[in-house]
C-alpha cells in the first residue's frame, strides 16, 4: 500500500494530499470582492505553487472541478482558464454554480493531478 502524505495540514484540511503518484489539492479561492478573473488568476497561480510544491505542474492535472456563485461568470472565467491551460493538456473538467463559504468568493477551483 502506498503511504499518505499531507502538506499544510491543519486542524480542518490539508491543501495538498499524496497518495502513490496521485495530488489532491483543496479547494483554491482567490480574494473575496475581486471579480472573478482576478480570482480565477489567483486560484490558478495558488494551483501551480501547490503543485510544483508536491512535484508536478499544470500539464499534469487529470481532473478540475469548478464552482462559480453565479454562471453568469461563465465566459469570464474561462478566458482566464483558456489562457492558462497549457495546449494539449486539457485535463476533464467539471464547472457548476454553488454557493461557496464565503459570499465574496466568486470561484472555487478543485484539482487531482499526477506526479512526476
């Protein structure tokens, strides 16, 4: 069995998780007010940190689930994301409307990447 490890654990989550040569990273939000193509850029910088951090990069995510307040922020986000995604790498990806914890967050990004 493959061990477990935990990075920037504390009380309530971990943002990154390993477990063989797969990254799980918590749900990365930017700052709350900003719109959300300057929370997508900072969710997406935030994700290349964490990753590099457990030894991967962008062109290494396998899944991306997003949730926006409002999918009206649809296009926004996604010329953000488009600009970002490294060409032909384009992991599955999920986007739906939620309503996230904080009400000022206006997008929530949550990666599985492979290592290496």
């Amino acid at each position: 069995m493959s061990d477990i490890v935990r990075m920037r654990t504390d009380a309530r989550m971990s943002q990154i998780v390993i477990h063989g040569d797969t990254i799980h990273l918590a749900g990365q939000v930017g700052s709350p007010g900003a719109d959300v193509a300057e929370q997508t850029r900072e969710c997406l910088s935030k994700i290349e940190a964490l990753l590099a951090e457990a030894g991967s990069d962008k062109t290494r995510i396998l899944q991306c689930t997003i949730w926006l307040a409002d999918m009206a922020d649809f296009a926004q986000m996604n010329a953000v994301w488009d600009a970002w995604a490294p060409a032909g790498h384009a992991p599955a990806r999920a986007c739906g409307e939620a309503k996230l914890a904080t009400p000022g967050h206006r997008v929530e990004f949550i990666v599985v990447a492979a290592r290496g």
